[in-house]
C-alpha cells in the first residue's frame, strides 16, 4: 500500500445501518434535520452516540466526508449522528449568525434527544472540524451530563485573536472571503425530497434573513462581548470533559492546540500534523494517518471504559517538518513524529539573536534606526490564510516579498537546529502615523537562495497592549512591541540561513493601513527568540499511527468536472497587482438520492502601489441545485465587496435567485463602517 493511500473498509465488527434523514424536534417547536448511522441490533444492545453539529449540510455540503468517516466509526459500536444546524440544510428556522447561544441551547437538546433513544448507552460524544470543533468546545464548556469527550479539529479557543476575521488585531481578508461563502451557504435550498410541500417557504424565509454576516464583523473590530462569547478561553475552568485537539500547520488553527494544552485543567491530548484544513485521515499534505482508528482509541478509552492505553502516551505529538523548498502544493511534507509529555515543555530552551546590520547576531550591536515602508502590492504570493491542501494555495518562493521587506538573517547554519512552539519577536519601533501593523515572517532559506516561509505573525500596532482597547501611536514615540508568531515544529539544516522578514504591508492577506506609514526600527534592544527542541531517542519509540482507512465512498456522478485557477497579473500602467483564485466545483449527482449540485467560487483582489485606500475585495458565488422528479432547478448569484478610505469601510452586497432561469428574487445591501484604529 503506497504512502497516503486510503484503505476502504466494508466489513465491521457490527453491521451499520443508516437512518438517511430523521427529524429532531427541540422545544421551541422547529425541528433539526438529521442523519445517523449505528450498530443494526444497537436497540438491543445500545451504544454511545457521537454528535458532529454543523451549517453545512448533511445532504450536499459533507454528505462525502460523512460517508468515509461515519460508518466506519458506527461499525466499530457507536452511533454517529450527523446534525444539521437551524437553518441550514433540510432543518427548520434561521441561521443569523456564528456561535450563537441559540446554537448551543440547541446542541444541548439534541444531546438530550440522543441520549433519550433506547439505541444510546447514555455517554456521548462531540467531533468536528473548523466550526464543528468550535461548537464542541463551546458546547463542552455547558457541560451537557452525556458529554465525556470531545474531539475538536482545526478550530479556536479565541475567536477574535486566532480565527478567520482578525489576526492579531488586523482585519484578515479571509473575513470577507469566508463571509462572502457563507452569505452564498444561506442562499441555498432545502431539499423538496426531505422536507415536502413547504420547501419554498422555509427558502423563502432564509433568504429574507440573509444578510451578510462581514456586515456583522465590521460592526465589531475590536475584542468586545460579541467575540468573547464562543471563546472557551475566557475560562478554561468551563470545560471539564476530555478533550482531544488536532491541527496542522498547512491550516490556519495550529496555535490553538497548544495553547489549549497549557489553558485546560481536564484530560486532554494534542495533535499536529503537517495537514492543512482537512480531517487527518485524508489531508494533504501528507504523510495522512488512520485518523479514525486513533479516534476510536480515544472513544473507547472514554465512553467505553476500555484502557486502550491513549491516556498513558505523550500529551502533545507534533510532525517535526524537514526544511522543504518554497511550493505551493506538496503531496508529502517530510518529517518525523515527535512528542512531549506535557505542554509547555521543560524540554524547550529559548535561544535569542539580536537584530544587527542585517543580520541575526549572538551579540547585540549598535543602535540602527531602519525604516520599514514596503509596497502596498506585497503579498500576493503568500497563498491563503486557511489552506485546504487540495488546490496550490499554499506560500510561494517568498524571495520577491524578501526583497520588499527589511530582512535580517543568521549565517550559514554550522549545526541543524530544530524549533517547536511560538518564535517570539520584540521589536523597539516608531510609527509617523497613528494607526500601522507590523508583519514578521520567519523563513527558511536554502544555500541556492530558495526562501520557504516557515511561520509568520502580525500586529496591529494599536493593539500593543490590548485587543479590547487600542491606543493610537504617537508619531515619533518608541514602543517596544511584542510580535509573537504561529506555532510551528520545523528543522533548519546545515547551510541554510534563518531569516526574519519584516514589512507594514501584506496584501491580500490583510487589509493595509487607513494611510501611508513608514515605521521606525531601533535594532537596539530588538531580537528575535527561537524554541529550540534538541531530538530526543525517546521520539523513535512513540506508538505508530496506523494507516489511514475509511469506509465507502458515496455513489455519486460527476456531471461536470471541477476545476481551479490561482492568476497573480501586474499592470504596470496602473501600478496595480491583482489576484485572481476561481474554484469551480463542477457539477455532481447523488445517485441513490437524484440530487444534483454544484458552485463556483471567484475571489478577485487588487491594490496599487502606496495606495492603500486603493484595495478591492470583489467575491461571487454561483450555487446551482437540481431535482429532475420535483422539477427544482434553482440558482442563487452572491456577490459582495469591500474598499475603503482613510476613515471607513464601504461594504457593498447582492442576492439574485433564479428558478428555471427566470429571476424570482433580488435584494442589494451598501453599507459604511468607521474604522477603529483598524
């Protein structure tokens, strides 16, 4: 069996039926969609029961990931339950919004639901990735009494400081793009098959509803009550079950982890690998592991009572990543697993070098006052904030935004060195405006010159001291700033330089500052601290993941084919750069449910040089969804945008639906927000 190949699985130890679609009444008196897969003679012999709770529908939206993953587990003796949240898929009422209470109190019902079935033990348990692992650390810290163990995978303690909207107290541009997605998701159809006759009043009713969500998170730019509710760090105390908490540093929520793992007072565990936003078992970048048989160690131990020995490994295991060169995709990040029996570990030494004469120095030198003022066009090779490991989104060679940036670099390495944790930057700066962010990337840089972005960070200099309450720069003022940067686990060879890059610019990641800012640099008392790990032999006896398995496939018919397209253009006329990144899905059927869908996603980004008011967001979904035996053929257009001025955000949006290609609704949003120090 070759490397990051998928076994498929079709016998179990118990025979697994599936219940296609059952509905889940909560007290209000709305009903939740679900699909759940369970040991067939499970009401003579009942199992516990693991909830995934998610807005990403169950019919369509994961129904592929769902097949490979639920059944498999269900055949190992439990039973799966796949939820569709209020509004969204086949389920009734409104989705307003993220992480809403109503979204909690509703999980909390469904787990009453569960655990009342004469097919459940009594003990459940919570999975999901990205707003799946959120919810189930949030819905972990009600303490639902069911509730032992959770497995949370690429997600967030913090959603403002560590999630998609901003970084380190800089808007992300992602909050557009993942906005736009979403207002494309609540645009959707239920499915007539599922729901009856009164289909196209609950879609009515949603559209109606759908106001874009970036609107929202413009209104809230700074850490307030609004992100605070859903962060499980405002008090790790809350959270008593066993938690299990995955990542990859391809992905966007690494840092996550082990922050978890210092945070939480529970039993817990800790895993990243070198994937990107994927379930483990099927990632790239490989090497993949058998995700869910780690997993079912994990259930066993903690709904089963079975010491399958999971609690007596290291705490936190983490994918050592070789130095690679600079690519946009890779199948396979070389490496090895490596691991701690505790996080923070005694094992890690902080190795500091001081910024001189552009250079990573043992010793500090001389007081150098260097300016930082990079192009507002820098960045367009960064790949995506969040990547998803299928499409070449993934950092490019970072040479050409090296040499926009004020560099300082080791010599040539005479030992290999190898860092896990968070590199620390503490930079003595001055701004001549009040509002400016500083960005650090720390890369890997071969002998030939390749440069490979290892990790990176950002602050919104505004935000120095807090989130909460950002203070404007005083112009000529010194600062010492802290800038602590993305976990990572990464060796540095032989003859490879270590270089930090820093910049006030990196578009399209983020948006730039309200006007033109040169920064300051006082090398003097400005260094960089490295986490330095030495290998260990006790990493060559850890327990080997097994390979990765899953179930049966869906049957489905690929209509249409997918396909990607990823353009950077220049145009030196204008002194513009754009960014052009279109994935069009195709078009597939599910065969054993005559349900036909697909999407296409188009992202375009520009700005100009020392413009920074000149930046464009413009974002399009196409979602299209057939059902030949209801004569349902539907197709929603949304479209959003952003630009802005030196005091305010200028958001614009639009719906269109077609059925039959005839338009039967429309509706057009435009809207300002004040900029706050952002």
């Amino acid at each position: 069996m070759k490397e990051n190949e998928i076994a498929v699985i079709t016998e179990f130890p118990r025979k697994v039926k599936e219940i296609e679609n059952t509905f889940i009444p909560l007290a209000e008196g709305i009903q939740l969609a679900a699909r759940i897969w369970l040991p067939d003679d499970a009401d003579k012999d009942p199992v516990p029961a693991i909830l995934e709770f998610l807005p990403y529908r169950k019919r369509d939206g994961t129904s592929e990931r769902d097949a490979v993953n639920h059944p498999y587990v269900a055949g190992h003796g439990y039973a799966c339950v796949r939820v569709d949240m209020r509004g969204a898929g086949d389920s009734e009422g409104i989705l307003d919004d993220e992480y809403l209470k109503i979204e909690q109190d509703n999980a909390l019902e469904v787990l009453e639901w569960v655990t009342a079935q004469s097919w459940c033990s009594g003990k459940t348990g919570m999975i999901g990735i990205s707003w799946g692992g959120f919810n189930g650390l949030q819905i972990a810290a009600c303490r639902p009494p069911s509730l032992k163990a959770i497995v949370t995978i690429a997600s967030t303690d913090d959603r403002y400081a560590d999630d998609i909207h901003y970084m380190g107290g800089v808007m992300i541009n992602d909050a557009m793009s993942w906005g736009g997605t979403m207002f494309a998701f609540n645009s959707r159809p239920p499915d007539p098959a599922i729901v009856g006759e009164g289909w196209d009043e609950l879609w009515k009713a949603r559209l109606e509803a759908n106001d874009p969500w970036s609107m929202k998170w413009l209104s809230h730019q700074t850490r307030d009550a609004f992100w605070q509710h859903g962060s499980v760090c405002e008090n790790y105390e809350d959270i008593q079950c066993a938690v299990y908490a995955v990542g990859g540093w391809a992905d966007g929520y690494s840092n996550a982890v082990p922050r978890m793992l210092e945070g939480l007072s529970c039993p817990k565990k800790g895993l990243v690998g070198p994937w990107a936003h994927k379930y483990p078992n099927f990632a790239l970048p490989g090497p993949r592991i058998g995700f869910l048989q780690e997993i079912l160690r994990w259930w066993d131990y903690w709904l089963k009572d079975i010491d399958t020995g999971i609690m007596e490994e290291s705490q936190y295991r983490v994918w050592m990543q070789d130095s690679a060169p600079p690519a946009t995709h890779y199948q396979i990040r070389s490496g090895r697993w490596v691991a701690e029996p505790s996080w923070p570990s005694e094992h890690i030494r902080w190795e500091k070098s001081y910024l001189r004469h552009k250079r990573l120095t043992e010793h500090a030198g001389e007081a150098e006052q260097i300016p930082i003022h990079t192009p507002q066009t820098m960045g367009a090779r960064q790949g995506e904030w969040c990547g998803h490991g299928l499409d070449p989104d993934l950092p490019a060679d970072q040479r050409e935004d090296d040499g926009c940036s004020v560099i300082f670099e080791t010599d040539p390495l005479t030992e290999t060195i190898e860092i896990l944790g968070a590199p620390v930057l503490t930079l003595q700066l001055s701004s001549n405006q009040p509002n400016a962010f500083i960005v650090a990337r720390l890369n890997d840089v071969a002998p030939d010159g390749a440069s490979t972005r290892v990790t990176f960070g950002v602050l919104n200099l505004t935000h120095r001291n807090s989130h909460e309450f950002p203070e404007p720069m005083l112009s000529g003022e010194n600062y010492q700033i802290r800038l602590q940067l993305n976990d990572v686990a990464q060796v540095f060879p032989v003859g490879h330089r270590i270089r930090i890059a820093l910049s006030n610019t990196l578009w399209p990641l983020f948006w730039p500052s309200p006007d033109s800012v040169t920064l300051m640099l006082n090398t003097k008392g400005s260094h960089l601290e490295l986490p330095v790990r030495s290998p260990r032999e006790s990493d060559q006896d850890l327990r080997p993941f097994d390979r990765p398995e899953s179930s049966k496939p869906q049957a489905a018919e690929q209509l249409e084919p997918p396909t990607y397209k990823r353009l950077v253009e220049r145009d030196d006329v204008l002194g513009e750069s754009r960014l052009t990144v279109v994935a069009d899905s195709g078009m597939l059927r599910l065969t054993k449910l005559g349900w036909e869908y697909g999407s296409v996603s188009r992202q375009n980004y520009s700005i100009r040089d020392d413009e920074p008011n000149s930046g464009q967001i413009d974002l399009h979904w196409t979602m299209r969804f057939r059902r030949p035996d209801a004569d349902l053929n539907v197709r929603t257009e949304t479209r959003s945008g952003l630009t802005s001025t030196p005091t305010h955000f200028h958001f614009t949006a639009e719906m269109e639906v077609f059925e039959h290609g005839e338009k039967t609704y429309s509706k057009t949003w435009a809207k300002s927000f004040v900029r706050k120090l952002n």
